[in-house]
C-alpha cells in the first residue's frame, strides 16, 4: 500500500507535462542542422588553414631552392677561369659557350671553366679548374617542368680520365635565361669566346632569369659580374 502511494498516478499527470518530458522530431532535425552548421564552419577553417599553410610550406622551399641555384651559379661564374688556347682549337676546356637559353628539350645552356667547385672531399686542393655546365632536363614524369642540372668535371687541365658529377639544384624550372653584357654595353644572347665577334673575350655581365613553379609562377634573378683575364684577381 505505501508503495502505490509514492508512485505518480499517471492518469493524475496534466497531459502538457507528459508531452514536454522529450524532444519532437522537429527540435532534432533542428539541432542537427545547427550541429551541422558548427562542423562545416569548423571544417571550412581548418582546411583553409591548411591550405594556407601548404601555401606557404610551398613558396618557401621554392625560395629557397632558387636562392641556392643563384647562388651556386653566381659563384661559379665569379670563379671563371680563362685561358686562351693556341688557335682556340675544340678541345680547349676553358672556351665560355653560352646561350640565352636551352636549345630543343633539354641541353646545356651554359659551360665555362671555373675553379669553383661543390666541394665534397675535402682533400681535393683549393685550386682545381673544372668544367661546369647548367643544363636544363626534362623530367621523366611531369613535361611540363624542367631539372636544373649543375654538371662538373674535374681537372680539366690535366690529361687522363675522369669521372664527372651531376647534381640537381631545382625541379619545376619553368625557365633558365642568360643574357651577357659586353664592353660596351650591348646585350647579347649569345656568347662564344670562339666567335669571331667575341674571340678571346668573357661578357661583363651576366644577367640570370630562373623562372621556377611552386603554386604559382615565380621569376628570380640576379647578376653577376666577370673578371676579364688580365684583371687584379682575375684569371689568366
């Protein structure tokens, strides 16, 4: 008897109670909606965070790739090293070669004799003349972009064999340009000290233009300037 007397009598319930003790249909699909709202925006932040973020990651590593390859090449071309051969014959290692840019799909756009070098034995002597080239490649899965290749061989100047090296400074070039300044100031897009017009001679200046892909388009450039042989420091 006590307990019946404690339990609610549900007939004695007002029936606009028994009706609020949950929730309708309508206030779910409401609340889902609302929670829905708050995930998408959620969403929409975080991978536009990401995106941005991929963004930035991106132009980094392109900055810094082309920093490095202007920079290897600027050394390399302040390192120049001339001398002219008897004749200028073909097989002379220190002729400069040189064109605005890479010839068909892929080919060197530039090749001199310099005693700069990547250095990675150390027991080489600080003086070695060397053979380098820049040479633009296709890449194998992707058409549209090029490799940047500096190549490199060792003691030109002295007989026998030798191996060279190839290392890669960048991906995604979309272009390399080289324009070369004589004495008098002139812009040229080629340059051959086997030339007549330019026998026995080095350009001044030589203006650089690396065009690389990271997201977007991107143009980096420098100059760098040639010591003629004869020169204080200069190459003989």
């Amino acid at each position: 008897m006590g307990r019946a007397l404690l339990e609610p009598d549900a007939e004695r319930v007002p029936w606009g109670l028994r009706w609020r003790a949950g929730f309708t249909l309508l206030e779910i699909l409401i609340a889902m909606a609302i929670l829905a709202l708050v995930v998408s925006s959620l969403y929409g932040a975080y991978s536009g965070t990401l995106e941005t973020t991929e963004m930035v990651e991106s132009a980094r590593d392109v900055d810094q790739a082309a920093r490095l390859a202007l920079m290897q090449m600027a050394d390399d071309f302040s390192s120049l090293y001339y001398r002219k051969a008897e004749g200028e014959n073909e097989s002379s290692p220190f002729h400069f070669q040189g064109g605005m840019e890479a010839e068909g799909e892929g080919g060197a756009v530039v090749e001199f004799a310099s005693t700069a070098h990547l250095g990675f034995d150390v027991s080489f002597p600080s003086l070695r003349i060397n053979r380098v080239g820049y040479v633009l490649e296709k890449q194998a899965d992707n058409q549209r972009y090029y490799r940047l290749v500096r190549t490199e061989l060792p003691f030109v100047d002295l007989s026998g064999e030798r191996e060279g090296t190839a290392v890669e400074l960048a991906d995604t070039v979309e272009s390399l340009t080289l324009t070369y300044l004589n004495e008098d100031g002139e812009t040229l897009s080629q340059w051959n000290s086997k030339a007549v017009e330019t026998e026995g001679l080095l350009p001044r200046l030589v203006h650089i233009r690396l065009q690389l892909a990271g997201g977007q388009s991107r143009l980096f450039a420098t100059t760098v300037a040639i010591q003629s042989p004869g020169e204080a420091g200069g190459r003989q």
